[in-house]
C-alpha cells in the first residue's frame, strides 16, 4: 500500500476540478511570499504566542476583527471544531446545566456537550422533503427556555448554505428581555462579507461567531477563527477555554493563512465572475434534477441561500447519488464536497474560478444523457432515503458527558430497546444523529439502525455486526 505522501501524490496528480473544501482550490496566489518549510514553525523569541498574544498575532488578531465586524477575535489552528467547543466551555453555568442547540448540529457540537458536562435543549430543524435534508429552522415552532439555559447554540448557515431567521430569534431575546448567549455555528459562511451573501452573525448580533476560514475562504485546512462581540461571554473564559483545548504548539503556517484570509476576504471582485457563472448554471440546468435554487427562500424554514453552493437532488433522474457522482469523477473530473444517496453539494471558494463553474455546468447538463443511457427514466425509480428524520426525540436520561464516561458493554441490536445508548451515531452526511449517547433507544432508533443502509455512519463500530454500546446500569 502507498504511504501516506505517495497517496497524496497520486491523489494530486488526478487533477480533479475541486468542489469541496479548502477554499483557496490549490491556488498560489494565496500564499506568494510563503515559503512553507521555512515558516513551519512555532512559539519562538520574536515570534508571538498564540495563548497569550502581544506582538504579531496580536494585530493580525486585531486586523481580522476589524474586517469581521468583530470586538475580539481568536485564531483557531484545531478547526472549527475547536471553535464549538471553547464557545460551550465559556458558558456560565446555569443551574441544570442546560444549552439550546439544534439536533442537526455538527459532531464538534455533540463533543463539546460532552466536554463541557451541559444537557441539551434540542430545537428541531425544518426537513426539506424533496431533499430530504435539514435544510430550514422555523425559529416561529421552537419553544426556547432562554431563562433556564446557559446559551443558545444555533448554525447559520447549513451546510448546504441555507439560513434561517437569525435576526428573527435574536430579536425574541430582546423582546422577551433575556440576556441569554447566543452562539452561532457560522462554520459554512466566513465569506459572508460585501453584497453578494447574507448578512453575517456578527452583524446580526450574536456574542459569539465561529468560523471554519479554511472551508471558503483561503486559509490553510484546519485554521479557523472564533469573533466575539459584547458583554455576554466572559473574554477571560474563552482564553482560557481556548488554552484548555488548542497545541501549545501552534502552527504558524495556519496563523499566517488566516491573516491573509482575512485580507482576501476583502476582494469581493472575486466573488462576482462566480456568481454571474452560477447564475448562469441555474439557467442552464435544473431539468431532469432538482436543483436547490432562490425560489426555495421562503419555503421550510430556508429565509437566505448562499448561491456558492450548489445542490442538487438526482432523485428525479432515477439514478442514485453515488452513480451521478462516479460519471462526474470519471468524464469531467469533478469533485464534490459530499453526497448521500441522493443529493450532491458542490462548493465554491475564493479560489474556484468562472472556468470550473462552466465545467460543472458542462457536467450537470450531461446527466440527463447519462441517466438515459443508464436504462433509466425519472419516473421509473425515486431513490430516496428516509435517514433525517427527528422525530420523536428519544428521551435524555444522562448527559452525554455522563455516558460518556460510564461502564459500557457491546449487546445486539435486536436487544437494546430501553438500554441507554453509549454511543453517538450518525448517517454521514450530514452527521446528524439518530441517537446521542446518554438517550434511551427506543423502536424508531432501532428501526432506523436495522435498516441502515451501507452509507457512512460516524461513531458506530458494530454496524458490520449489528451490535450497539450501552450504558452497563449500576
Ligand atoms: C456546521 C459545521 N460546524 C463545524 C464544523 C467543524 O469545522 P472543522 O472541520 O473546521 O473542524 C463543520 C465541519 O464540517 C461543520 O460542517
């Protein structure tokens, strides 16, 4: 087998078209003056530290906020995933220990209510059916207990670039005239500047704004930054919370990405070719599949749509995901971020450009005469899948940090209603559970894990066996 390097290189060497994530696409322009080696390196005499910073991180620190709209910004070197977790572990204590979060939140989400020891409070998400994604949030259907949690943990946007009513929930907070954090998950959206996005979080209002800078705009994979505005979190906290979790060792290669991130993200003239070319798309394609498109906005929850990504549904075509995905590899080298069964998500970046969107294009257009050439018509088979739904929510009988550190045993399947989980799974995409270690399982999770199909599941290493981690009762 090759090492990890040659497989790499073997990797590179496809040259595909890139759809998925880092945002700069390869591309050096981001890094001119880079020499990789030779800034491969850490805390060192001249240099700043990032846990206590003074010198350079401190004004590049400072810069970023000034371009975010932030009052203080933290650069980040262990993701986003970093990001979720701090902001839980910056929480005040509230007496339950209890945080709003939404179900379909990110896995970082679910670690970091084992980390920081708090309960959630699931708000549920709005699944589209065509997609069969939890693409919208209806902030109208949710009940909040703002005076008994410890903050409100929400995503904006999806990953799939839809947003829900932000502005709408954080002005609930101010009617209702609680002072209740409000974090968001904008992990998906850093390159919400200038007019061609939705308004940002900080813009909005929220305390505290996480993003994944490496997903579309230009940093270096893994680098991230979290923005803090107002007197709702405790600064001295999320240092320390920050300190807590992040290398003592951080990478000044990231660091420095993240500060020339902030500098391009700037360049909205980079943005606008993309989006005449995604228009463009939207012209062009969208018969024979179902394209997530701006008349969506107003439908389940869906109030904005970040245009930089595109999804489509290949059920109508009668061919599955996965088969759309293998003929777009293999005739036109595209790569997409992710697909299920029957949806694909193609992203763009500051570093895509207006020829990769014509590829896509060319791409897409081409899928009709494949799906025909496949035996296949739309309306002899809808594949389709039934993985996201979230109801009814099973029962919370510990915290996941409780499960999490309890005495476990292994039991099949077929045996396990009414045991408590010890373990989190997940169909991926997106990652949204259908269980959280800590719930009691109940005839629909069991249901739903009977039937799993092969797909990927994060967190479950009995699917082969059909097996499941409880928790062993006392
Ligand atoms: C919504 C969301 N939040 C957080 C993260 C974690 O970000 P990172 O991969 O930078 O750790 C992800 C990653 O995909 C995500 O989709």
């Amino acid at each position: 087998m090759d090492d990890l390097g040659e497989g790499l290189s073997r990797y590179y060497k496809q040259g595909f078209c890139s759809f998925h994530t880092p945002g700069h696409k390869g591309r050096q322009e981001f890094f001119n003056g880079f020499d990789f080696l030779g800034f491969d390196l850490t805390e060192l005499p001249g240099l700043d530290m990032l846990h206590a910073p003074q010198g350079i991180i401190a004004e590049a620190q400072k810069r970023s906020a000034g371009i975010f709209g932030a009052e203080e910004t933290f650069f980040l070197i262990n993701g986003g995933t970093v990001g979720n977790q701090a902001m839980f572990l910056a929480l005040e204590d509230t007496e339950d220990k209890r945080v709003v979060v939404e179900r379909s939140s990110h896995r970082s989400v679910m670690s970091a209510l084992v980390l920081s020891g708090l309960k959630p409070e699931y708000v549920m998400p709005t699944v589209h059916p065509e997609f069969n994604l939890p693409l919208g949030f209806e902030v109208e259907k949710q009940r909040i207990p703002w005076q008994e949690v410890s903050g409100c943990h929400v995503t904006y946007p999806s990953y799939y670039g839809t947003g829900f009513k932000l502005n709408q929930l954080l002005d609930e907070r101010t009617r209702l005239g609680f002072n209740t954090p409000i974090l968001v998950d904008q992990a998906h959206g850093s390159h919400y500047l200038g007019p061609l996005f939705p308004p940002s979080a900080l813009k909005l209002g929220a305390d505290l704004v996480l993003h994944s800078s490496h997903k579309t705009l230009s940093a270096l994979t893994q680098s991230a930054m979290l923005h803090v505005q107002g007197s709702r979190i405790s600064r001295t906290r999320l240092r320390q919370s920050l300190e807590l979790l992040q290398s003592s060792s951080p990478s000044y290669l990231l660091l420095a990405s993240l500060e020339r991130a902030g500098e391009f993200a700037l360049d909205f003239g980079r943005w606008e070719g993309l989006h005449e070319e995604v228009e463009e798309l939207h012209k062009r394609v969208g018969t024979g599949f179902r394209i997530l498109s701006p008349e969506d906005v107003g439908t389940y929850g869906i109030h904005t749509m970040d245009w930089s990504k595109i999804l489509i549904n290949t059920s109508p075509l009668g061919v599955s995901a996965p088969q759309c995905v293998k003929y777009l590899r293999e005739s036109f080298g595209i790569e997409p971020e992710l697909w299920d069964e029957e949806n694909i998500l193609f992203m763009l970046g500051i570093g895509s450009v207006r020829e990769d969107i014509r590829r896509l294009t060319q791409g897409l257009e081409s899928l009709a005469g494949f799906a025909h050439s496949n035996g296949q018509t739309a309306s002899e088979k809808r594949v389709g899948n039934t993985r996201y739904t979230f109801s009814p929510l099973p029962k919370l009988v510990l915290s996941p940090r409780q499960a999490f550190f309890a005495h476990k045993r292994q039991i099949s399947l077929k045996d396990s209603i009414g045991h408590v989980a010890g373990e989190t799974i997940s169909p991926y995409p997106p990652g949204t559970p259908v269980i959280v270690m800590g719930e009691q399982i109940t005839y629909e999770v069991l249901d739903k894990l009977l039937t799993a199909g092969e797909g990927h599941w994060q967190g479950w290493d009995g699917f082969k066996s059909c097996k499941i981690w409880i928790v062993e009762e006392e």
